[in-house]
C-alpha cells in the first residue's frame, strides 16, 4: 500500500484523468465532447492534437476518379485531363490522405505486424475517407461533366452491393497471417450491412511486389494477375478496398477482372494515395 500511495502522489490528478493518444501516447486534452479540437468529421477520438494535425485528410485538390493531387489542397475536387479523356476502369476513388509521413509508417507498421494496434485508428481513417467522399458526392449531385469520351457518372463512390478487397497470392496471405485490405473493410461493411466476400476476385499470380518497381514495370508485373468469380460479381457494383494506391496499375487490373466477369460498377476505396 506504500508503494501505491507514493506512486499516487508522483502522478498528477490532470495526468491520470487524461487520455492518451491512440498513436503516440501522449495526453490528448479534453474537448467538449472528449476530443481535441474536434470539427464536425476530424479528428477521430483519442488522437492528441500533434497526430491528428499529421494525420489530417485531403479535403480538396485532387481529382475525384483517380486521386491525382495539384499543389493546391484548398482547391475543389476536380476531374483531370487524364480521367476526361480516357476513363478508368473504375468509377470512382476515395482515400484519407496522401502516402506519406506518420500515415505512410503506420500503414507499413500495421501491415508488417510490428504495430498491429494502429490497426483500430487506420480502420477509422478508412471508414471516414468512405463516408467523406460519400458526402461530397450528394452535396455536388453526383455526376462529373459529360464529354465525348467520359460518360456522365458519379464521381464519389455509392452504396456498393457488396465489398471486395483486394487479395494476396495465398502464399503471401500465409506469411503475414491476414490481409491488410479485409481488416481494413471490414468496419466499414459492418457499420452499413454491406457483405464483404473475400473470395469473389483471387491472385492467380504470385506477383512481385509492386513497391520494388516502377511505374511501367508495375503494370506488366500485375497484368493477368487477378480472377473475378462471375457467380459472385456479376450485376454488382462492387467497392474494391485496399491499403494503398500509388500508380494505380494493382486497383486498375482488379478493377478490370470484376468487369470482366459481370459487375456493373466499381469504386475503389484506400487509405492513401
């Protein structure tokens, strides 16, 4: 009894009273409805100021279909050049917030099992991106300008039919224990009664990992490197999940597999970009 006296008296009433940060550790100071600093969507709760700031998501300037971003992120989410001339195999894209910083070590961290917490905070960051873009969609009416080669369509992902992350060859899924774009859906399917089915698109190549290469070399690594089951897919607009995006060659070549085998639309939804 003692020791826990002394131990009482050497921690501060304001030390054991406040919270701690999901991600660092630090004290996070209370808000008015137990966050810090807390707009309408950010942060989520338990992130101090510090890794909230770091961790904040890109609200503008980038291009809703594939997530190229300009200089400026005060800009209104626009379509670029590229999506308006030759459309993507998907509809649309969402994502928190570019690949980078404490987002980027996080993202590595969970998925290599050096930091398996982070997993409940990245879940929150993936499920915000969703319901963000989801608004932006219904406050813009949800269409981006008809031209000669891209057909009206809505430029923020919509209520899918059922939720497909993006797979790992099983050899790959059995060294790491888990897929990173499931656990990251998962809330998100939860929350709205989607389904996710994990075995509607398979890996059907042991591909190289993509980060070891380069743009180009990254498409004709992933080239044929998916499968759609068509009992599964077709008629369906499908919310295709996965960690990150960078070039864009692994979303587009499952995009196009799901396409193939019947579904009638496909959003992508990241964590970064």
């Amino acid at each position: 009894m003692a020791f826990v006296r002394r131990l009482l008296a050497a921690v501060s009433w304001r030390d054991l009273l406040s919270r701690r940060c999901r991600v660092c550790g630090d004290p996070v100071p209370p808000g008015p409805d137990g966050r810090a600093s807390a707009t309408a969507d950010w942060p989520p709760r338990g992130l101090c100021p510090a890794c909230a700031k770091s961790l904040s998501p890109r609200r503008g300037g980038f291009c809703p279909r594939c997530g190229a971003m300009e200089a400026d992120p005060a800009d209104d989410p626009d379509l670029c050049a590229a999506c308006l001339l030759e459309p993507r195999p998907f509809s649309a894209l969402a994502f928190h917030a570019p690949y980078g910083g404490l987002l980027r070590d996080m993202i590595l961290a969970f998925k290599f099992g050096e930091r398996p917490q982070y997993g409940a905070v990245l879940r929150d960051l993936f499920l915000l991106a969703f319901e963000r873009a989801a608004a932006r969609g219904v406050r813009e009416g949800g269409t981006a300008p008809a031209t000669p080669h891209a057909p009206v369509a809505p430029i923020a992902p919509i209520a899918p039919d059922v939720v497909i992350p993006v797979p790992l060859y099983p050899r790959r899924l059995a060294w790491r224990g888990f897929n990173q774009s499931l656990e990251l859906a998962r809330p998100l399917a939860r929350k709205y009664g989607w389904p996710v089915d994990a075995q509607a698109l398979s890996r059907i190549r042991d591909t190289r990992p993509q980060s070891t290469l380069s743009g180009r070399l990254r498409r004709e690594n992933i080239r044929g490197a998916f499968a759609a089951d068509p009992a599964r897919v077709r008629g369906k607009t499908a919310l295709l999940t996965d960690d990150v995006m960078t070039t864009g060659a692994t979303v587009e070549a499952a995009a196009r597999a799901l396409l193939a085998a019947g579904a009638s639309r496909v959003d992508v939804l990241v964590l970064a970009r």
